[in-house]
C-alpha cells in the first residue's frame, strides 16, 4: 500500500511543481524538433535536392543526417503520420498524401523556419553542426518564396490555393487552380514572409527585390483599404494577426495605422456579438492574440481591457475538478481540436504577461498534462538533447551550472518517434467521452494548417522567452 502511495504521489508532484516556463520550453522545443521533421524528413510535399540549397558550409552538418534529408518547396494540405522505418529511416507514407497546397500554412512553415533562423544564427562559433541549420533554413526559405511565387498566383498576381495535377517527380510539376477565390490573410502573411527575409544581411547589399515585393502588397492594401472592411471576422483576425506580424518586424508607420482601423472594426464586432463560446475557442484565443500582439505594439488602453474580457470568458470553461476545459456539456462526446487546445493554451500563457496578478500555474499544469499530453493529440515527443548538446544548458555555455533540468524539453513518459512509430506532429483532433472521463485515442492525422497555426505562433511568441542566452539578443534585434 505505501509503495502505490509513493508511486502516486510521485508523479502527482511532478506535475504540481511543473512550472509555466517549464511548459513554455517543452512546446518550444517540441515545436522546434517538429518543424525540423516536418521540412526536413516527412516528404509531404515537393522536394527539393539538398546541393540545389548551394550550402557552403555542408562539412559542418552530420554527413548521414545531411544524405537522408528532403526539404520541403511546399507542404501538402493532409497526411498520416504513422512512421515507417525504412533502411533505418523513419518515413511518411507518401500514398496517404493529400495533394493539396494551401497557401496559408506553406507561409506560416517560411515563417516559422524564418524565425528558426534567427534562433540557429546564435550558434555561429560555438557550434557548427546546429549553426548549419541557419544555412539551410535560409537558403530554403529562399526557395520556398520564390516556388511560392511562381506556382501559386493567379492571373491578378495574388496567391491562392492549388492542387497537384502532375507526378511530384515529374520534370515540369503542374499545379491547377483548387478555388479561384483570395483570400487578404494570404497575402498579408506573404509580406510579411518577403519582408522578414529581406532583412538577412545577404541581403541588405543587393537591389532588395524581396522588400519591394512585400511593400507592393503593402500598396495594394492601401489602395483597396475599403473593400477590407467587408470581410467576415473570422477572415479579418486573420489579416490582422499578419498584419501585427508584419509590423513587428517592419515597423511600418502606414502599416501600424492600417492596423489600428482594421483592429478598432475587430473590437467592434466581438463587442457585438455574442459568440458561442463553446464553438468559438480557436477564433476567441486568436482574437486574444491578436489584440495582445496591437496592445503591445500600440499601448491603446481598450486593446488591453478586451484581453481581459476575453481571458475571463476562457477561463470560465475550465472545469477544476476535472483539471480540464469542458465545452457542449450536454453532448456524449466533446471534440476538440488541436488549435483548440494548444491555443487556449498559449493564450493563458500570454495572459500571465499583462497580469502580474494572474494566478494561472495549475490551471496551466492542469491543462498541459491532462488535456494535451494524457489525450494524445501529440502523436510523439522527441528525445531530449543529450548532456553534450549546447541546447541542454542555459547560454549554450556546456557548463554543469547551466544544466536544464529534463522538464524544459518533455514529460518523461511520452512516446518517441522511434518507440510508437508516429511523427512528432498535433493530430487533427481528440474526442473526450462525458460519461468515461477518458479520451478516445486521436487518428494518426496529420493537418498542415492547424499543425503550422501552433508551430508558428508559438516558436513566434515563445522563441526568446526562456532562454536567456537569446533573450539578450532579442532585445537588440527584434
């Protein structure tokens, strides 16, 4: 009897004790490793070959690792991400492929390896097999932009959706239109894609065709300004999270006033109407985000009270007893999806910034481990680094007094890659039985837009926060 007593209690301090910086660093790294095997390893999508990134520095990289890798140009819509091992590689299985390509998250992946490229940029001199990551990740955004430019636009110039209608191996990859319509969140996440990769210093030194891209669409916004005030809410948080994107790193002042009007008709309409919450958890935390991301940029007081009105509706479908956030009580199963969770998440974690006051830990805690990790709606968890790796201590410094304790990278029971045979990703969703008080175990689902929603905004958000060797550089260069 004591001996299960002690093996309960164990694990149940573990997770009392887990902090928020904790959980901060865990999704970090996992959304850090994901992304890698994702571009880098799934093949979902059209490749490219490695010598055609023009690495100069492939000696640094490991290799085996560098032979068996295939970056992605761009990403397809859907997959399964059971593994299969192959001549000691783990493989997607390509017949699974939905060969789809939405334009909204083969930006969101640029984007989140363009801010993986300033996080590897911090390894030059100390250690050349991660800073080799810088390399690459550069070098194929590059490639990314410029397929995406040339396969995914219509006639009027602007980027659309697209489906594969030729062999992926084929010499001359054929994409047809999958739905004629644009959409403004497109091509506000674009510019700021164009612009985020202007600002490398290879390319500062040229006729900088990729800023004047970006500030051509910048243009077009102004010159159409009017026909954005018709677009659903749902589309319009969307335009103006990449607009705050977009801002943060331009600091363009036309910019930021197109931002205030736009954001100043979002409030608007949430104060109008009443959402049903249950529904709505996704479109609330984005809203959440995005008028965090304008009241940091802006220091407009509404902005700030309209986090807090939005923070306690969130936080009323928490259920204590449960240690989980319960919506559509009266069903016999509850469906959430993985933006749903991870979000809702992360707007928490947000909250606590503005909220000294915030009381959040074991909500948070709760949340993580009973609703995220114990449901399954991440397929895998990489392995921690070893105790050799720079990344395994604070200013990559390799001191024992730096050493990161294991609860920075993962829970200690979850699943790897190599032990359950499924990609490190978010499956699409979960489902939660009222009546059990269990989850039914996810579809090995792979989703690229929610996937990318997550791994975008939380390495965006969360990239500097916790490590204090990069925090030092973020507030010089960010």
């Amino acid at each position: 009897m004591v001996v299960y007593i002690l093996k309960y209690i164990g694990p149940f301090l573990r997770i009392n004790t887990l902090k928020k910086e904790n959980i901060e660093n865990q999704l970090f790294y996992f959304c850090k490793e994901s992304l890698k095997h994702i571009v880098l390893n799934s093949k979902c999508g059209i490749t490219i070959p490695v010598k055609n990134l023009k690495i100069k520095k492939t000696s640094n990289f490991d290799n085996n690792t560098f032979k068996s890798i295939s970056p992605l140009l761009c990403i397809y819509k859907k997959a399964n991400a059971k593994l299969y091992e192959i001549d000691n590689d783990f493989c997607w299985n390509e017949d699974k492929f939905k060969k789809e390509i939405n334009i909204y998250s083969n930006i969101l992946m640029t984007l989140s390896l363009l801010e993986m490229v300033d996080y590897y940029k911090l390894f030059e001199g100390i250690d050349d097999k991660k800073h080799s990551l810088y390399d690459i990740y550069l070098n194929l955004c590059k490639k990314q932009l410029e397929f995406y430019t040339s396969n995914f636009r219509n006639l009027e110039g602007l980027f659309v959706d697209k489906k594969l209608s030729s062999d992926s191996l084929a010499d001359n990859i054929i994409f047809e239109d999958k739905n004629k319509k644009f959409k403004f969140s497109d091509q506000a996440l674009a510019m700021s894609a164009f612009y985020k990769f202007s600002c490398y210093e290879n390319n500062k030194k040229k006729n900088n065709i990729y800023k004047t891209f970006s500030l051509d669409i910048l243009n077009m916004f102004l010159n159409f300004k009017s026909e954005l005030y018709g677009i659903n809410s749902g589309e319009l948080c969307k335009l103006c999270m990449a607009l705050n994107i977009f801002y943060d790193y331009s600091k363009n002042e036309e910019a930021k006033l197109l931002l205030l009007d736009l954001n100043e008709l979002l409030l608007e309409r949430f104060e109008s109407i009443d959402y049903e919450i249950e529904d709505e958890i996704e479109h609330l935390c984005m809203n959440y985000l995005n008028f965090y991301l304008f009241y940091k940029n802006s220091n407009i007081v509404k902005f700030k009270q309209s986090l807090k009105n939005i923070y306690h509706r969130l936080l009323n479908l928490y259920n204590e007893e449960l240690g989980i956030i319960i919506k559509n009580i009266n069903q016999k199963d509850i469906t959430f999806y993985s933006t749903d969770l991870l979000l809702y998440l992360i707007t928490l974690m947000m909250h606590s910034y503005i909220d000294e006051d915030s009381k959040d830990n074991r909500i948070l805690a709760d949340i993580y481990k009973h609703q995220i990790i114990d449901s399954g709606i991440i397929l895998s968890w990489p392995e921690s680094p070893n105790l050799n790796d720079r990344e395994r201590y604070r200013n990559f410094s390799l001191n024992s007094n730096d050493l990161l304790n294991e609860e920075n990278f993962r829970m200690p029971y979850i699943s790897t890659p190599k032990d359950n045979l499924l990609a490190p990703v978010f499956a699409k969703k979960v489902t939660y039985n009222i009546k059990k008080q269990t989850f039914k175990n996810p579809k090995s689902s792979f989703n690229s837009d929610k996937n990318f929603t997550i791994l975008f905004l939380t390495l965006y958000l969360f990239k500097f926060k916790n490590f204090s060797a990069v925090v030092q550089y973020s507030s010089k260069n960010r």
